[in-house]
C-alpha cells in the first residue's frame, strides 16, 4: 500500500514539474523574437518549395546571401514537414522546440532515477533541469538544440537499458535513435565516446564481453556515413566555424552559459570539481554505471576542445546542449551525500529565484520584429518596401500579425512596388546580433546609409518625418504620394 502511495507520488510530482517546465517556457512564447540563425531554419524549410529546392537553400542558394549551415540538414527537412502540417509561421516553429524542451523535463527524471538518485531526492535534479535557463531559452529557438537534448538522453537510458537487458526491440530502437541524434548533430558523437570509455573499462575491470556493443556501434556509424555522405563531404573541406575558442573558456568552461548566470555557473562549477576530486579515485578503479554520465561529460570537453584547437573552432555551448541534464544529473547523485540537505535546499531556491529575475534577460537581444510589425498596424499602411535579402523578408512574412493583418512585402531589390499610395521602408540598422550594443540610435549613433539613403521621389513619393528610431535594431521611414 506504501509502495503504491510512492508510486502516485512521484507520477503526480513528474506531472507538476513537467507542468511548471512548460508554464516558464510558455511565459516567454508570445514575447520571443527570432534572430539571424532561426531566419535562415524558417528560409529553408519553406514547405511551399520542392525538397530539392529545401536542399539548394541549406548548401547556400538563398537569393542575395550565402550562409551554409554546420549542422546536417535533418532538422530542418523535419521543420518543413512540419510547418507544411500546421501553417508557415514562425511561431508554430518555435511550439516545435517548445515541445521537446518541455519533454527533456520528465526524461531527465528517468534517466536519474535509473542511474540510481532515490524517489526521495528526484526533487533535486527535476527541479534544476526545470529550472535551467540555458534550456529554457533554447526551447524557444527554432534551432535544432531543444530536440537534440531530447534524443540524446532518449539515447543514453536506452543505451542504459541496453546493458540490464538484452532485447532485440531495444536494440532496434537504440540503433535507429543513435543514427537520428547523429544526424541532428554530429558533435552528439562524443556521447558515444564516453560510452565506449565504459565498456572498454568494465572489459580490464570484470572481463566482460561487449563486443557486440562495438558491433552496434559500428552498424550505426557505417549507416550514418551513408544516410549524411554528402554533409560529411562537404564538411571536410571547412576549416573555419563561426565560434572561436577563447581564453575565458578556461576559467568556466561553458558553466556560466549552462546555467544562465555567473554566480549560478560558479557555484555549480565549484561544485562540480569538488564532487570530481573527492570521486577521482573511484573513478579510475571501478566502473559504476553512474561513470558513463562524467565519462560522456569529459569526452566532450575533450573531443571538441581537440577538434577546435586542430582543426577549427566548435566552442558554443549549444553545440554540447546536451551536457547539462547529464551535468546536473551526475552532481544530483552526489550532492545528498557530501552537502547538508538544508544547503542542498537554499541552493535550489537561489536557483529559482535568479532563473525567474533573469528570464527575459536573453544572452543576446532579437530584433524586436513583433514591436515592429506592431506599430506598422497600428499606423493603418498594409504595404511594407524594403532592401534588406530574402532570407530577412520572407521570416516577416512567416510572422502571424502579417498574416492576420495581410500585410504586403515589397523588396526594391527586384522592382520598385507599383499601385500603391503609401508604405513603409523598413531597414535593418546595426542589428545587435552582428553589431552588439555599439551603434545603438538610442546612444545617438547615425543610421546606417543603406537606410537613410533610399529616396523614392522619382517615384512621385515624399517622406512623412520624423523617421522612428526608437525601436532597436530597425530604421523605419514613412512616404506617401
């Protein structure tokens, strides 16, 4: 009777915390602004276009602008089908990461209850996944990152399933889930990494056979190269990345960014070195299974730090994304036994204060498009001209007020837009994603001159002043006939 009262209480407790997960990231889904990169995952995955022509635009075939992307293009041939399901708005592209990033709530508690932390203590490790603002603002980018998270962990117990239970189903799955998660990422190849640490560990240790483990291993990878040849090519010949390793790195190695703040990174770094020296010795001589998490954790560390310092630079921390529930699941399974539990507590409530102080506080600002768009309605002028690449005018179109509001979109790169009476020009001016804070107008810096340059008088057009230059990042000029 216990047994099931403890049961129902941890199922009710999984619900309310997942429940908690999705409120903090639902707070911020009407608010959120999209940036340069998530402009570039809504061009490509435009569902009105053939696969072919999906595939010309990730190699770099977007009008005006070249950019190639670093990650494989599964995600965003998912995100076409997707937004071909539910409608071409930018949003319905961010409830997709949304969703996964609400899911890596419950599966993180999976994961810590079979590697070992009690029902008693799940409270620790749900409520500092839930919490995290790294991986609530990541849930919110129509990027890749919140569903990488997902599958990596989905991997991982699967892998833990693996060694209770030889079971062919589980094999399967474990197979077709590792080759998706290496097709999302390739950098997501370190967690197999740690693992093989493990097995070949647990092989000197106890002479174990997992030979067939390596079967699997090289199944998936031989199928990998095959389903990404084309990307793994062309890959091979970059030698740069937009990422740069730099000296600091050296002094929080991502915890700051994990965690979302200095002094929240610094505590859980600090603690994450302690629990590591105090267990080193345990780590070289046995091989509990609870040693894949920091296995997988320092082969990433190692592996992209090596490839950055070879051959070009991968040091984001949303490359490795999926290193923070295994962070803080690994320190989850320690901490009640080397910290006071009313410690363990005024940590966990610190941690939930700074995350709801600092949750509109994005690392890095978006253009406020929707503020934008907003006044635009407002002013009762559907047409909008500007000069800016296809890549940035079509995300306006994906937004939903231009849809509702049927706002029209010229671009004055192709042909000048005729039968209409009045518009607005909209100009990017020094976005702060490739400018930062520098030439802000609200620090009485001049516009850029591919927005005060634009003059449509030969047109029959005059400029109604002043121009708005109070929205960050935009330029915005008014002419009527």
């Amino acid at each position: 009777m216990n047994l099931k009262k403890d049961n129902l209480k941890f199922i009710l407790w999984c619900f309310f915390i997942t429940f908690i997960g999705f409120l903090l990231r639902y707070h911020l889904f009407e608010e959120k602004n999209s940036w340069h990169d998530e402009w570039h995952s809504i061009y490509v995955s435009d569902p009105n276009i053939l696969l072919h022509e999906t595939l010309k635009r990730y190699w770099g075939d977007k009008g005006d602008e070249f950019l190639t992307e670093f990650y494989p293009p599964l995600y965003l041939i998912i995100l076409k089908y997707y937004f071909s399901v539910f409608g071409y708005i930018d949003d319905y592209g961010r409830f997709l990461s949304l969703i996964f990033g609400t899911l890596t709530i419950p599966l993180s508690i999976i994961l810590s209850r079979k590697i070992g932390i009690k029902k008693e203590q799940i409270y620790i490790p749900s409520i500092l996944v839930t919490f995290n603002l790294f991986l609530i603002w990541q849930s919110l980018e129509i990027r890749a990152h919140s569903i990488l998270v997902f599958f990596s962990l989905l991997n991982i117990l699967l892998f833990y399933k693996l060694l209770n239970k030889n079971n062919r189903l589980i094999k399967f799955l474990y197979i077709i889930c590792s080759i998706f998660t290496l097709s999302l990422w390739p950098i997501s190849g370190t967690i197999f990494f740690g693992k093989s640490i493990y097995l070949i560990k647990d092989f000197f240790l106890k002479k174990s056979k997992n030979l067939e483990f390596f079967i699997i291993f090289f199944i998936i990878l031989i199928f990998y190269i095959i389903i990404n040849y084309d990307y793994l090519l062309f890959q091979l010949d970059r030698d740069e990345h937009y990422t740069k390793l730099v000296k600091t790195f050296f002094l929080g190695f991502h915890f700051r960014s994990f965690f979302g703040s200095i002094f929240i990174g610094a505590i859980f770094l600090i603690t994450f070195a302690f629990i590591l020296i105090k267990n080193i010795k345990q780590l070289m001589v046995r091989n509990d299974e609870i040693n894949i998490l920091i296995y997988i954790v320092l082969s990433s560390y190692f592996l992209t730090l090596t490839y950055s310092l070879l051959r070009a630079p991968i040091m984001s921390p949303k490359y490795v994304i999926f290193l923070v529930p295994l962070i803080i699941i690994w320190i989850s399974y320690y901490i009640d036994g080397i910290f006071n539990k009313y410690l363990i507590y005024i940590v966990l409530i610190v941690t939930i204060i700074i995350s709801i102080l600092n949750i509109q506080n994005y690392p890095i600002k978006r253009p406020p498009s929707k503020e934008m768009l907003n006044f635009i309605v407002k002013s009762n002028i559907k047409n909008i001209v500007t000069n800016e690449k296809d890549v940035f005018n079509n995300y306006l179109k994906t937004k939903k007020i231009s849809i509702v509001e049927e706002l029209n979109f010229h671009n004055i790169s192709y042909s000048f837009p005729k039968d209409i009476r009045k518009f607005w020009f909209v100009c990017l001016n020094f976005p702060r994603f490739a400018y930062g804070e520098t030439y802000l107008l609200s620090k009485n810096s001049k516009p850029q001159e591919n927005c005060t340059n634009f003059n449509p008088s030969k047109y029959g057009f005059k400029e109604i002043l002043p121009p708005i230059t109070n929205i960050e990042d935009f330029y915005l000029r008014r002419f009527e006939k």
